[in-house]
C-alpha cells in the first residue's frame, strides 16, 4: 500500500483548519495546519509537502503563494473571494477552487496526486 500524499493546509479559521484537516484524512492524504503564513512557511521547510490548500483569508496569504512556488510546492488555493482567482494564480497558484466547492477541490487534488517520494516523514504534525 502506498503511503499518503503529504498535504499543508492553510487557514487562519481555526475551525476550518480542523475541518479541512479531517476531510485530507478521509479522502486518504497526511495533513499538516497551519493557522497563519510563518508557521507555513516553517512547517514547508521542514515536512516538504507535495502540495497546499491554502484560505487567501490569510493576511500574507499572496506572498506565502509566491514563498511556497519558490520550495517547489504545489498551491491550490480553496477560496471563497472569486474576485481573487487572478491575483491568486499571478502569485503563482497552481488552482483555484471556489468554497465550498469539495466535489471540485476532491477532483483537482486526485488529479495532482502521485507517487509518494520518501523524501519527508509522514507523521502529521500542527504547526501554527
């Protein structure tokens, strides 16, 4: 069996950073929180997620875009500001997907996931 993909969610909601954490468990991914842009940044650096959901609620949320592009991360940034998708994908993210979209968000993350590089652990850890 392979082991799960390594996912960083991002959200300054505590109470929708432990919804989306529980649901990256469900649909079978290793889910690492962070409720604000430097404990991200941190918690990228050291775990090495293959990919980040990330709330642009977050008040540094475009340069934590443009910051986790640089560690090689792939972003989707799960939104409820339509408004912002063009800004968010000048930044650099990979997708946007409107809240409370799921179905939408569940089909763009099967589509990026791969095989798991042992390149990081795999203990779920919350930063932030």
């Amino acid at each position: 069996m392979s082991q799960p993909q390594h996912v960083l969610v991002i959200d300054d909601d505590p109470d929708s950073l432990a919804g989306m954490s529980e649901l990256m468990t469900l649909w079978g991914y290793d889910a690492v929180c962070a409720w604000k842009g430097t404990a991200a940044l941190a918690a990228a650096g050291s775990q090495r997620p293959d990919l980040a959901i990330l709330d642009l609620s977050l008040a540094d949320a475009f340069n934590v875009i443009q910051q986790l592009k640089a560690l090689g991360v792939t972003v989707i940034v799960f939104s409820g500001w339509k408004q912002a998708e063009v800004a968010a994908r000048a930044a650099g993210a990979d997708a946007f997907v409107l809240k409370p979209d799921l179905e939408t968000l569940e089909r763009v993350l099967a589509r990026r996931r791969g095989p798991v590089a042992a390149r990081r652990p795999i203990a779920a850890k919350k930063s932030g």
